[in-house]
C-alpha cells in the first residue's frame, strides 16, 4: 500500500468522516526527533512523546507505586481505572499505522529504514542499558490464587532460572513460548532474543526489543537484576497470551551460609492453560469453575483438557483452580535440571500436514530441518500418539540439542547450583558441582542416560 496514493485519499475520506485521527502519510506537519528516523511518509503524530527526544535524556514513565515497564515508553492505566497497572498501548493508532502502509523493513522489506522508530528507540536503550502490571488472581478470600516460594543461587543466569526453574515449577512447557524479564527499579527488559516461538511476533507487548539474556559475550545473572531484599521485577511468559509473574527477593543468605542449590519450597494454585489469554482470562475462567451453571464448568474444562500442559492428564469435573501438588513441582524442576538447554531457535511449533507426503519434502528442505546446527536433531510428536504421518493430521515439533551446553550459564544436573562445575566424563554433556552429585545423579537414572548420550 506504501506509495499508492488513491488508497490513502481512501482511507482518509474513511478516517476524516467518522473524525478519528487520520493514519500513516496523511499529515504533513512532521515533528522533528533527535534521535529516531521516521519514513517520509509516516504521520508521526501516531507515535509517543518519548521518540522524539534523545534516548540519553529519556525519562521512563512511572505506576503509582514508582515501577517501569516495558522500558516506560507508554504510560501506565492509574488506579481506579478498568485496567489500572497495565501498559497503555494505543492500539487504534497501531492499527492505523498499518493499514496506511508498510514503510519499514520487516514488514515492507525496506532496507532503507530497517526498524520501526520504537524499534530504534528501544534499541539505543539496549545498547546504553539504561537500561504491565496484570490483574491478580486472588482466591476466595482475597489472597493470591497462585505463588511459587523457591531459592536459587544469585549466580544462576536468567536463562537457566526461565528455563529450568520458573517454567517448571509453575507448570509451563519449556520451550513453547517466550518470556522476558523486566526489572521494576529502571524498567529494563531481557528475554530470549534468539527465540523463534511463534509469539515472537507480538514484540511490542515486551516495549519493542530486549537485552539479550545470554549472548557470546556472557550471560545475566539473577544477582545482575536484583540485588536487594524486597525488590521486585516481572516475569512475562508468552509474549501474546502475557501471563505476568511478580518475583519478590524475600530473603538474601550470606555468602557462608548459601549452598547454591536450587529448592523448591512450597506453593499455591494450579497452573493456568498454555495459550489461555493471560491473567485476567484465567481470572474469568477460575470463576465460571466456580460457577453453578454446568455449562459454564464444562467449557473451562474442556480448554484445559486441549491445554499442551495438560496432556495426558484427566481433567474431571472435580479439577480445583486452586489445588497445587508440591512434589510434582519438584519432580518437574528436578527433570528440567538434570537436562539440556532448551533451543530457543528450534521452539515448539504445532504442524498441520496438508498432504501425507508433506512431511517429508518439509523434514528434506529448508524448513526447520535446515536450522539444525551441529549436534542438534528434530523431535516430532504426533497428536494422535501412534507416531506415523496422517493425511490432515497434526504433530509438533522441536530442535533439541545432544551437545553440552556452554558452562557460562549452566547448572549443576543434580541441585541446579551454578558454582564449581565440572562435566561428566563419560557422556561429556552433564555437569556436576561435586562427586556427591554426580553419583546421586548417577544412581537417580544417569547411568542409562550416560551410555545414550555419550554414543
């Protein structure tokens, strides 16, 4: 649509008439920016004051309580307002950005403006390091709904505690989705930027751009973003559905007192469903299980028996919202510790086969099969479990990696700590922090893994 003319006098007889605020191209009275670049044809009255001043001078705006989110570009909804304590996007203005053109790269192929403006704001932010409050779920009395209470080491990287502790022990799937953190004291934001999950595309929900967590120049440490008792920052799983977690430092050992394992302590509240539509959805959802109206339960559900963390699992009518099995959470972290990294670029991706020989030509060609790396491989799983191709049928599918991971970020497979590690000698892919470990893990199941992994 860039450049065509009479599609714009279009939309701007459309926009003029009903009187809301014109789109893209149609407003000549350019302001002028210290810091971004905006297309010609961009109306850049679409855009938030902060583009327009230098990134070195920005001031991020605030909540009530003095938190930053999403790197504060947009304000935040004040108390006693419907959605107090999120993020203010102006949706009607993105939609109309869009519907005047693509006039910047990744959606135009415009090399001559790569990255949108909050793309490049953002991006300056990163590089400087300068660096949404959801609703709550509360139970019948008014208390949080759902908790998790856990120690860590400080010196566990921010990919690790995503990947093979939160995840886990909230009950998410690894690697399905992406997540990020955001630290409330200056708003910066990090997150897996390799990641290829499909919510990728719904960047702007994280304030446009991210520090990369890890990166061949070292990794963020938890103790890198908090450093104090009782400071907070958020943790954003599924950067679509935005399910929002609140991480409090409760408690910081001494240095002779900490071991650096990881403990899961105690909890509440059963997960949400992947793909549910965040917090405030399953708010309403835990309210309609409550419900007298039978029609009301059994479509939650019937959501919940489809849910991907949910598989496998009988989801009667006597499901509680609030019920929380402290051993499977530490089944479930201890799996996570004692394997690989997830590969951010080969997430969990569902595929629909539109001809019984597709899956072939796919697995052949330059589909996901071609991003595999050395000591990577595909895993498939088909939904209907019998593990052949079906005309129509569905599977999904993963890169895993067979390699060891970087010891720069990793954790001991046994307790998780990320101090004193040295690597398996026969497989070469687990690390322990001690021979303790290592022949708990050894008499915990390692010895059959160890002969797998190390062929």
């Amino acid at each position: 649509m860039n450049g065509d003319h009479r599609t714009l006098q279009s939309l701007q007889h459309m926009f003029g008439a009903s009187g809301a605020q014109r789109p893209s191209g149609m407003n000549d009275n350019h302001r002028r920016s210290e810091y971004v670049r905006f297309h010609p044809d961009d109306d850049q009255h679409n855009y938030p004051d902060a583009l327009f001043e230098h990134p070195g001078n920005f001031v991020p705006n605030k909540d009530w309580a003095g938190r930053t989110i999403w790197w504060g570009l947009s304000p935040i909804v004040p108390q006693g307002k419907p959605g107090a304590g999120h993020v203010h996007h102006d949706y009607e203005h993105l939609m109309m950005r869009k519907m005047a053109g693509n006039l910047y790269g990744r959606a135009g192929g415009n090399a001559a403006f790569p990255e949108t403006p909050e793309e490049q704001f953002v991006g300056a932010l990163v590089k400087k390091q300068t660096v949404p409050f959801s609703r709550e779920i509360n139970d019948s009395h008014g208390n949080d709904m759902i908790w998790r209470e856990f120690r860590v080491s400080g010196g566990i990287s921010i990919a690790a505690l995503a990947d093979k502790v939160i995840t886990p022990l909230m009950g998410w799937v690894r690697n399905y989705h992406a997540h990020a953190f955001t630290v409330h004291k200056d708003g910066a934001v990090y997150g897996p930027t390799e990641s290829k999950a499909v919510d990728m595309m719904h960047l702007q929900s994280i304030g446009h751009g991210a520090v990369p967590e890890k990166s061949n120049r070292g990794v963020w440490t938890l103790a890198h973003l908090l450093q104090e008792e009782g400071e907070t920052m958020l943790w954003l799983y599924d950067y679509g559905d935005n399910y929002t977690h609140v991480i409090t430092v409760e408690g910081i050992a001494p240095v002779s007192e900490s071991t650096g394992k990881v403990a899961v302590i105690d909890g509440a509240g059963a997960c949400p469903r992947e793909d549910g539509s965040g917090n405030h959805e399953w708010a309403e959802e835990v309210r309609k299980l409550a419900s007298p109206i039978a029609s009301e339960r059994e479509t939650v559900l019937g959501e919940l028996r489809h849910a991907l963390n949910y598989k496998g699992r009988t989801i009667g009518a006597s499901f509680d919202p609030e019920d929380f099995d402290l051993a499977e959470a530490r089944a479930r972290v201890h799996a996570a510790l004692g394997s690989p990294d997830s590969v951010g670029s080969g997430a969990k991706t569902f595929v629909s086969m539109l001809h019984e020989d597709a899956v072939d030509d796919f697995h052949n060609g330059p589909g996901a099969a071609g991003r595999l790396r050395r000591g990577q491989t595909l895993e498939r799983t088909w939904d209907d479990e019998e593990g052949g191709p079906r005309l129509g049928g569905r599977y999904m599918e993963e890169i895993t990696s067979s390699k060891r991971d970087k010891k720069d970020g990793a954790c001991c497979y046994m307790c998780g700590t990320p101090h004193n590690l040295s690597g398996c000698s026969g497989c070469r892919k687990a690390f322990y922090c001690g021979a303790e470990c290592q022949r708990a893990h050894w008499n915990a199941g390692h010895r059959a893994q160890c002969k797998k992994w190390g062929k």
